[in-house]
C-alpha cells in the first residue's frame, strides 16, 4: 500500500496571500497524482490531476507541481472561498487507490 | 451532464446491512470505473474499492475484504456498497466518484450519510 502524507495538517493564512501546500508519497507515484477540495457538508471536487494540470473550471491560481514522491499545491493569492480541506490522492498503484489525510485550510 | 445521484441517508442498528445505490447519468455507464470513498465523522477520506461496470470485476482496499460487496446493474447504470453486519465504526458518508482506468475520480455523488446505532 502507498501511504500518502500531507503537510501541514492545519494551515493558516490571510485573504490574498500565496500559501503552499506539500504532499509526500512512501514510494514513487509517477505524476499520477490528484488534489481535491472539500468544503463542509459537500463532495470532494477534483482540483489537479496528473499532478499539474488544472481540472475544467479551475481558477488558475491553483497550480500543482512534483513527480516522483513530493507534491505541492499553490494557492497564489487565496480568495475566501478557498479556504476548505485538500487532499492529495495517488492513482499509480492502480486498482490500490490513497488518499492523504488532508491539510485544512483555514482563515487567519 | 454527468451526475451521479444516490440513495437517501440510512440508520440501522448493528448487525443490520446497508445497501448503499449509485445511479449514473449523463454518459455511458459502462465507459468509466466507479469508485467508493467514505468519511467518517470529523476524519478524512478513505478509498474503499473500484469496480468495472463493462466485467463486474471488483478490486477492494483491503480493510474492507470480507465486509464490503459492490455489485452493479447496467440495465439502470447504477451500482451499490453494501456493508455487511455493520458497526459504530461504519457511521459515515459514503460517496460514489467515476474515473477511468488508471485515473483520477472526476465526478462524484452528493454522498449518502450512513448511521449505525443501537
């Protein structure tokens, strides 16, 4: 099983500014790794996939980087409605999917 | 569009199963793998298993071998996660998400609230 680490486990940042989120694997994933974000009381929605590229609809000041085992998530200047939880999840040992337990986005 | 509509919120006691369905919508149900997540209260997200609408063949995590059976039914593009002889630890939500083969998941349910309760 890939176990998937995410830090930190809580972030907090004030509106406009640019924050980082990091994402570890235990062993290489390729790029075949996606960020979701989840807001309280909805689904999970597809951010980044294949570790960079930017689902349908996404703001570009989402961008996501890494290959190999270390993943990172930028936010370039944080608008209120992102502030959520995000989660890494790798799809390379497929069918074995994981999920990272998540970095909480929260307003400073 | 693509939806994936399911079943409404369950209570049942311990040593009751639940059966969870997942109605698909908007594309053709047998082009894409859907998977099952669920959420405990307060915790993450937790992969639960992928299953092939074209075969039926299913792949579990393996926490869930045993307790966990996904079955589909291509006649209504809907497939279902039934939780056997559930426990406390089974309260949760359990979404439906649809991806390719080796691919993300793209579009998910609204995710049905499963509580487990004497």
């Amino acid at each position: 099983e890939i176990v998937m680490t995410q830090s930190p486990a809580t972030l907090s940042v004030s509106p406009g500014e640019r924050t980082t989120l990091s994402c570890r694997a235990s062993q290489s994933v390729s790029s075949s790794l996606a960020w979701y974000q989840q807001k309280p009381g909805q689904a999970p929605r597809l951010l980044i996939y294949g570790a960079s590229t930017r689902a349908t609809g996404v703001p570009a000041r989402f961008s996501g980087s890494g290959s190999g085992t270390e993943f990172t998530l930028t936010i370039s200047s944080l608008q209120s409605e992102d502030f959520a939880v995000y989660y890494c999840q790798q799809y390379n040992n497929w069918p074995q999917y994981s999920f990272g337990q998540g970095t909480k986005l929260e307003i400073k | 569009q693509v939806q994936l509509v399911q079943s409404g919120a369950e209570v049942k006691k311990p040593g009751a199963s639940v059966k969870v369905s997942c109605k698909a919508s908007g594309y053709t149900f047998t082009n894409y793998y859907m998977h099952w997540v669920r959420q405990a209260p307060g915790q993450g997200l937790e992969w639960m298993g992928i299953i092939n609408p074209t075969s039926g063949s299913i792949t579990y995590a393996q926490k869930f071998q045993g307790r966990v059976t996904m079955t589909r039914d291509t006649s209504t593009s809907t497939v279902y996660m039934e939780v056997s002889s559930p426990r406390s630890e089974d309260t949760a939500v359990y979404f439906c998400a649809t991806g390719g083969p080796k691919s993300y998941m793209d579009v998910w349910g609204k995710g049905t609230t499963v509580t487990v309760s004497s």
